[in-house]
C-alpha cells in the first residue's frame, strides 16, 4: 500500500480494497519499523485511528474525496490542538497547542488522517535538519546523509513511504532542498496562497506552506486542500480558488521555459547540470520551447535573505520569554536571570546567531547600511524575475548546487551551510512559487530540478511536473532499505 499514490489509495477506500483504518495501521507500523530515521517528533496513533473510522463510515456513507480517509504528516511548526507542538525547540517541548492552524483544520476538513508531527531544524533555521533539539534526521537514500532542511522531517517520511504526503514550510528552500535531498516532489506556493495561521512563525515575510509526497499529482490534492483566503492571515491573497488537479492532465506544447545562465556556473555540480538539461530535452519532446534567461541580482539572494530572515525572527522569537508559555529556567534569582537563562537554555546555536545577527542588523547605527540595503536587493531580485516571467512560462534549474552532505560535514560551517539556499532563496525575496522534482541520482543520492512560475502560476507549475512525471519514473524510486 505505500508505494501508492493518493489518488490510487483513495480508489481502494472507494473499492473496499482496505479501510481507512488499515491504512493507517499500515502506515503507522512503517513509522515504528524505521523510527531510526528519527523523521517524526509525535506520533498521535489514537487520534489517527478515531480520524481513519470517522472517514470510514463517511466513505461507507458514499462521501468521499479525494483525501477522505489518507494519512498524512505535519511538520511540527504547524498548531495541532491539544497535541505537543515544538518547532524542532526544547522552547517548546512542554507547549501543547490549544487551536490548530488553519492549514491543519483544512486537510482535517478535506477528511485527511493526522499520523504525526515531523521532525525539523529548531524553528524552520537550517538546510539538514541537524539543528534539532531532537537529534538530526537521516537521508533514507543512506543514512549517513542528512535529508535536508529545515522540512527533513517530512521529506524524509516521505522518501521512506511513512506517509503519502506530508505538510512542509518553506522560507528560503525548506521544502524544495529537503524534497531535492530525499529525491521527493514539494511545492512552495506564491507567498499569501496558503494561510500563515497557526504555522509558528520564523521570518514573517517569506514563509510559506506547502506540501510534500512522492510526485506533483499528490501535492496537487494537497495544495488543493490546503490553499485558500484565510481572514486570520492578513497577508494571505483573497482570490477565486483553482482547481490545480484539473489542470495537471494538459499538454504543454508551446511551453517556454527559461534558463537562467547565471544558475548554470561552476559553483554547480556538472552532474546535476546534464541532468537538469536531460529533463528540460523531455520537456522539449513534449512540445517546450526552451531560451536562456537572465537573473542577473540572483547571486545577492544569500545575503539578502540572511540579513532580512535573521531580522524578521529576531522580532518573531522575541516573544518566548519564559513567561507566557514555553520553557522557563530553573529558579531564577529575579526577572532578569530569567530571561537571560530562559533564552540561552532554551534556544540552540543556530537560532541564538539569527537572533544576534537579526538585532544587530536592526540596531539604529546599522538600519539603513545592512536591513534597508537588503531590502533594496530583494526589490532587484524580484524585479529580475518579474522581467525575465515576461519572456517565458516557467524558469527552470536545478533545486541545489550539489546532492545530499554526510551528517556533520558543514555544522560548524554557517556559510557553506547557508550556500545550499543559492537556487532556492531568491524565490521567496520574490514571493514566487517553486516546485522541486526528482530528475536521477549523482553518487547514488537523489538530485531534484526546480520550476519556477508567476504569481499564483501554481497550476502551470504542477502540470509541467505532472506532465515530465508522465514520462519518467524517478519519483516511483523508493529507497532499497525502505521497499
Ligand atoms: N536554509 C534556510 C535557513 O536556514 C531556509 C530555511 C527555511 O526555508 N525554513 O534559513
């Protein structure tokens, strides 16, 4: 059953093949069995089989849609109603969410199964999911790699068939990197598609959910689901919904696609390159036009993000204090001791350095020449690519520089680690959507493409996967420890 896309699951609910019940035992006796991965922070086994008899009865009723009676996985950044809710932080271990986020009421409407909560780097900060209070996840692809990050817990899941899809955020690259190292598809919508309440925030302004599974056909039901106007998130878009399912099954003849030259230099492994320009040859086939773009403010994007993202959470994390809720220190001498030794204890080393490189870039001596500045490049960024979606459909490249790095190899190295984000950065300082696909494997680790589309272009870009998806088989691959 787990090699089984969603729409096939669905019609063997439908057929009686296998409750909803038994998928998700099935489901769940995968997660016990390879719990080595170390992919999932909470397993909520009881409510997910009280969820998978309701859609039983529904789907025994002949009400059924398209995720009645799936299992699914959230990240752990997004509120889950009386279960623990961490963001990858001992700052959270003891918080149980007294509401869901929105994003999570919408797939429980949609009639989807909660199996459990993923694994992450402490809130959303990190390409490899080793920046975990709760120990890094492994790549199902070999389990000396990371899976990378901050989503590795979902992607993951995913890459070892835990789940059929899962939820993910995305900030700089934290579905698309992930999904690329576990050889997954993930989709990170428009910024203001999919609603920000409820989903624990790390940079306001460019993070984003979206889903996770195995090809883009699923994370179209997901998306489906999951998107649409949300008055609690004053930043999420008000407009008519699309139906992204509907749209997967059309040609694409006379596509164009653009490749932007800046993305193909010598920072790229030349392995990932052939593979990218052997997938856009089958799009090619399938009647696209391809011309090489130009995004000529790309390479400003990490330092851009790195100086606007630190800010945003710097403001964001200001509100785990020890008083509220959350982890507070042990006997405290008095208010200040508290704070002081409530943050230090309860953070991790990555967040702690945001959060200094945050308030520092927002102190008024170095406003205007570091926050001000980076928010001018983001400006350039997104006016690049605004020029460059004039010219063509979707911009292709691939998702990452290199494949999956060995667990350890880049932790004490902020730069090399922040590198990873080069491709994927960009996309959110633009507020973009960008989907990661698998195109093949270097070294025997999965490597993923990205499509990048206009705003709200969500449906062109799920189609072009679906569609190249129709002629290769990368995403059926399961990793051999795992099949
Ligand atoms: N790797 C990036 C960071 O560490 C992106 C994280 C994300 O998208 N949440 O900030």
């Amino acid at each position: 059953m787990y090699t089984k896309s969603i729409r096939e699951l669905g019609l063997g609910l439908k057929n009686k093949e296998f409750s909803s019940v038994e998928l998700t035992k099935h489901f769940l006796e995968r997660i016990k069995k390879f719990n080595t991965l170390n992919a999932l922070i909470t397993t909520t086994e009881e409510q997910a089989l009280k969820a998978a008899s309701q859609a039983d009865q529904k789907i025994a009723a002949g009400i059924q849609e398209d995720l009645t009676g799936i299992p699914i996985l959230h990240k752990d950044i997004f509120c889950t109603n009386g279960v623990k809710t961490t963001c990858g932080s001992l700052m959270l271990d003891n918080f149980i969410a007294p509401y869901d986020a929105t994003v999570v009421t919408k797939l429980k409407d949609a009639g989807a199964v909660c199996l459990g909560k993923t694994n992450m780097d402490e809130f959303a900060m990190g390409s490899s999911n080793e920046n975990s209070y709760y120990g890094p996840v492994k790549n199902p692809w070999d389990t000396a790699y990371v899976p990378g990050g901050s989503s590795g817990g979902s992607a993951a899941a995913i890459a070892a068939r835990l789940a059929p899809a899962a939820t993910a955020t995305d900030t700089g690259g934290s579905i698309r990197q992930p999904a690329a190292f576990c050889g997954i598809t993930g989709i990170k919508p428009t910024y203001g598609l999919v609603s920000r309440f409820g989903m624990i925030a790390f940079a306001s302004s460019l993070d984003q959910g979206g889903p996770m599974a195995a090809n883009a056909a699923d994370c179209a039901i997901m998306l489906q689901a999951m998107a649409g106007f949300d008055e609690r998130d004053s930043t999420c878009v008000n407009r008519p919904k699309v139906d992204y399912v509907a749209e997967l099954d059309k040609p694409i003849k006379g596509l164009r696609i653009g490749l932007p030259q800046e993305f193909f230099n010598d920072k790229l492994n030349p392995a990932i390159a052939d593979l990218v320009h052997n997938a856009v040859k089958e799009l090619e086939k399938l009647g696209a036009t391809v011309k090489s773009i130009s995004l000529p403010n790309g390479h400003l994007c990490i330092p851009a993000y790195y100086i606007i993202a630190p800010a945003e959470c710097s403001s964001n994390l200001a509100r785990y204090d020890g008083i509220r809720f959350g982890y507070r220190c042990k006997d405290p001498v008095d208010l200040e001791d508290m704070y002081k030794r409530t943050r230090s204890e309860g953070f991790g080393a990555e967040v702690k350095r945001r959060i200094l490189i945050g308030t520092y870039v927002l102190s008024s001596g170095y406003y205007d020449a570091y926050y001000v500045k980076a928010q001018k490049i983001r400006t350039l960024i997104a006016n690049d690519f605004i020029k460059a979606l004039n010219e063509v459909d979707v911009i292709i490249g691939p998702t990452t520089p290199e494949v999956a790095f060995k667990i350890g190899a880049k932790n004490t190295d902020p730069i090399a680690m922040y590198l990873n984000d080069i491709y994927t950065s960009s996309v959110n300082l633009a507020g973009l959507p960008g989907l990661s696909l698998p195109i093949g494997f270097v070294n025997n680790l999965p490597v993923g493409m990205q499509i990048i589309g206009n705003y709200f272009a969500e449906a062109k870009i799920l189609n072009v996967a679906h569609q190249l998806q129709q002629v290769t088989d990368w995403h059926t691959k399961v990793p051999a420890e795992f099949a």
